[in-house]
C-alpha cells in the first residue's frame, strides 16, 4: 500500500467512526460527539480554559471558544471568572451536564470498544494504538521524530 492510499484509507476510517459514534449518542442522549469530547476534557481538567481544551482537541482557541458558547447555551457547562487573570475564564461543567457525561460516556464507551477493539487481536489493537501515538508525536515534533533511523517497515523513522 502506497502512503496516498493509507492516508485515504485512514481518512475515510475517521470520518466513518466520527459519523457512527455521533449517531449512537445522538440517538441514545441527543448528544453530538463534537460536544461530548470539549466536554470530556472539561471533566477532567481542574480550573479548565478554553487553550487547554483547544490544545486537548487539536483544534483552535477561537473555533474551541465558539464551541463552548454552544455547550454553554444547551446548559451543560458554565465559565466562571479566573480570579488570577481577568482575560480569561475557567469552563466546569454543570450538574446538567455532568449527569449527561457520565451517560453518554457509557454509550461512548461501548461504542468505542465495539468499533475499534473488537475487530482487532489483543496485540492489533495494542500496535495500533502505539502506531498511532507515534505519528501524531512525529506531526507534533517533527525534529524528535527523525533522530532514530532504523529498519522498522516506517521508512527508517521512529
């Protein structure tokens, strides 16, 4: 297979994954994934702005920021005043919120697993995983990646 064709293959798999994990939690929690993931990391960040989800999610402080105005406006997250810097804001999620997180986290589980896990081999699943933490660290840290050089099927990178 030529990188063309894996680059193809691995887009395609993205946006069908995104679209049947989507589905599953709009229809079990009216719930969209693009919500359900700031919102995971909401969760899970203390005193959480808007720079550490966009940095979470790969994806820009402005876009982020609008995205959190529609989180906000459904009722399930809330910004609070940063006592330490005024030009910024804290994100928690509310009690409504919460409540859907942890439901919809369930459904997203399950989804997940029977998406990505259950097709595979313990050891497929595992390589799979590390391959993919290997290539987003080579886009991340371009530098970093190419200072190994060996015979591994990745084109002499690790």
């Amino acid at each position: 297979m030529d990188s063309a064709a894996l680059f193809s293959d691995l887009i395609r798999f993205e946006t069908e994954l995104w679209n049947t994990v989507t589905a599953r939690l709009r229809s079990a929690h009216g719930l969209e994934l693009h919500y359900f993931e700031p919102m995971q990391v909401i969760a899970h960040t203390p005193d959480c702005r808007v720079q550490e989800i966009a940095d979470a999610l790969s994806i820009t402080v402005g876009g982020t920021s609008k995205l959190i105005d529609r989180i906000e406006a459904a009722g399930w997250c809330r910004r609070r005043e940063n006592p330490r810097d005024r030009r910024s804001s804290y994100v928690d999620l509310t009690p409504a919120g919460r409540r859907l997180l942890a439901a919809a986290g369930r459904t997203f589980a399950e989804e997940v697993e029977g998406r990505l896990r259950s097709p595979l081999s313990s050891r497929q699943f595992q390589e799979f995983g590390a391959t993919i933490r290997q290539l987003r660290h080579a886009l991340r840290y371009p530098a970093t990646s190419l200072t190994s050089s060996t015979n591994d099927g990745l084109g002499g990178r690790t």
